[in-house]
C-alpha cells in the first residue's frame, strides 16, 4: 500500500479568496495551452475514468436499428406489465421506479447474450501494482453526535450526505440545524483537507453556513444532474416543495489554518487539478444514494484508491468502498478497522466495544501478541 500523504509534511500551494485575487504571474512556459493540454491528457491516462461513458442507440431498441445485431451500441426493450398504459408515455424513473403500481411505460435493457460486446465494459478497474492495492472498505458504526471522532486521527478527504431536517417525511431520522453546526467536522481534517458536503433544498444555505462554522472556504461546487436508465432527465421527481427535483449540489471546501482563520486557503501540491467537471450525470438509484462517480473523481484527485485517507459521514452500507472509511450509524452490528493505531486508540477510549485488528487479506482477527 502506497504511504499516507501528510499535509503537514507536504509543500503546499498558496491559493487565494474569492475576494482578494493576487496580480497576475509573469508568464511561464508551462501556462502555455499546449502544455496545459498535454497535462490534462497524460493525468487522464494515469488517472482513468471507472465507469466510461457507453453509448445508447439513437433507435433505442435493436428492432429499429439499421445496423441490427452488428450494431456496438446499448439497445432497451419496453418492458410491458398487465396495467401498463402505453398512451402514458415513459415513467421518468424507468427502471429505478419504485411503485409496483405505477402505469407508465418502463425499459429494461435489450441486448441477448450472443450480442456483440459493448465498445466499453459498464465498469473498469484501472491496473494497478499489488503495492497499491488500497486496504478494504472500514467502517464504524456509530451515532456520530456521541462518537470520539479524535480516536480515528485525521482525513485528507472527507464526505458527507448528512440527514438535513428538510421539513418532509423521510424514510430515515435527521439532525437538526443546532446539531449540525455543533458537528466536529473540522476537527477531522488538517489545513488543506477537502470537504464534500451533499445539500439539497434548504439545507444549501445552511451548509454554508455549517462551512464557516466548521472552520472552511468553500472553493467549488458540484451538480448531480439526475437521469434515468436512458439518460434522459428525470422530470416526475419524488422531492421538492415547489418543483420537482432534478438536481442536486455539492459543495466542496478546504480546510482552513486552525491559528489563523483569516489567512487564504492552502491546497496539498499532491492534489491532482484539472480532471474532472463540475457536472455529474448519474443514473438514480436508491433514496438518498449519491452517484459513484463522485468516489471514483476523488480518488484521481489524490492519486488513486490506495492514496490519501478517505471518510464518508453518515454512510450505509451501499457506501462502503475499498480505501475508505465509512462512519454512520445503519452499518450492521460489527465494526471493521485494519488500522492498528486506530484500533489502539478506540480500545482506550471505548473498551466496552472491544474492537478487534483484522488482517485486511484474510479479514481474520489477528493474534495479539
């Protein structure tokens, strides 16, 4: 496993507020745009996408198609129930429509078993050295508003979809406004870390402000344009007091000098730049599951999946991901930590959890000495 980066035994970058921008650099040869683009090619090849676009037939179904079954593309076929009403139209959830009664038109993909392969597998696992296998997925089960969070020492990169009290009906407990702000998120990262923190509705100007509480400067911001299976835009939406939810945001944060809050942001040099957009388009899934391609845009932003220390808040166990930790309290009734300091350290602090070392290879207990 590659070493944890440090930001603190790192040269770092010296950015700048939204407010104060510095004068303008001499130029320089690598500000060129032909450098810039040879950059942004050779990170991407370092640094490929997991989940590669794959095209859909502009005919939708194989039927249709001029090229029938020499056609490479995605092909869906209407998938027909005894109350569907075909004037209707198309459900805009498609396959991931949860009401068993819904009348609406539904799809399902086409494609029989002796069809041509795709041009591009739905999910590609980059080569990797067996040095830089990251560590399985590790996760804590616990309410976060009582959990230590000193015991699991600190994070290069954290995330969190936190359970806003949005004022409607949700198929899971929430925190309130007063319990989020008193959240110790910033104690879990060095100056440099990077917050990604999930809002929606209301919750987007309270999480600026938990921002500032927190001790960060919000640098960018994220949007997941939703879609169903056909990439079309999801329109009938399941939330939203006034309009349909088609959307969501994320913010992203740095985290600021502890000693001097006032001073500008400052980024770890090892931070990849320049590889990804500010637009995520992703299929819905479950309630509230956020896209993976969110996972998989961090991990080329530190360097891979066995680099940097990853966390995400208030996780389930769909989150639960090699080369990171997840914390939340639906994770099942037993932990899993690889980490012997951390184990050490939750043993004092928390005997009663009695918290064992695994191997990550065997996922055994090890024998203590």
């Amino acid at each position: 496993m590659a070493p944890i980066a440090s930001t603190s035994r790192q040269t770092i970058e010296r950015g700048w507020a939204d407010d104060e921008p510095p004068s303008p650099p001499a130029p320089r040869a690598s500000d060129s745009y032909e450098h810039k683009v040879a950059r942004a090619k050779a990170l991407r090849q370092n640094f490929p996408l997991l989940r590669p676009f794959v095209t859909i037939c502009s005919t939708t179904t194989r039927e249709l198609c001029p090229d029938g079954a020499k056609c490479p593309n995605v092909h869906f076929v209407r998938a027909l129930r005894p109350h569907t009403e075909v004037t209707l139209g198309d459900c805009s959830y498609l396959n991931t429509c949860h009401r068993s009664e819904c009348r609406y038109v539904h799809w399902v993909i086409e494609d029989p078993l002796d069809a041509p392969p795709l041009k591009a597998p739905l999910t590609v696992e980059p080569p990797r050295d067996k040095e830089e296998e990251p560590l399985p997925p590790q996760w804590i089960n616990a309410d976060l508003r009582a959990l230590d969070i000193s015991v699991l020492g600190k994070y290069d990169v954290v995330v969190a979809d936190p359970p806003w009290a949005i004022h409607q009906e949700l198929p899971y407990g929430t925190l309130t406004d007063d319990e989020m702000m008193r959240m110790p998120v910033g104690e879990m990262q060095d100056e440099g870390g990077l917050l990604f923190l999930w809002v929606t509705g209301r919750a987007m100007e309270l999480g600026r402000e938990c921002l500032k509480s927190w001790g960060y400067e919000r640098i960018d911001e994220l949007v997941w344009i939703k879609t169903n299976q056909l990439q079309g835009l999801i329109r009938t939406g399941r939330t939203g007091h006034w309009l349909n939810h088609s959307k969501e945001h994320c913010l992203v944060a740095v985290r600021k000098s502890s000693t001097d809050p006032s001073a500008p942001p400052r980024f770890p040099s090892w931070f990849n730049k320049g590889l990804d957009t500010q637009v995520l388009l992703a299929e819905v899934r479950q309630t509230s599951r956020k896209p993976d391609e969110l996972y998989s845009m961090i991990e080329r932003i530190v360097g891979g999946r066995a680099r940097g220390r990853k966390v995400e808040l208030f996780g389930r166990t769909h989150n639960l991901r090699s080369g990171w930790w997840t914390l939340g309290n639906q994770l099942g009734d037993r932990d899993q930590v690889f980490e012997a300091d951390v184990v050490a350290r939750i043993a004092e602090r928390y005997p009663e959890r009695n918290l064992p070392l695994l191997d990550p290879k065997t996922l055994a207990p090890v024998p203590s000495a």
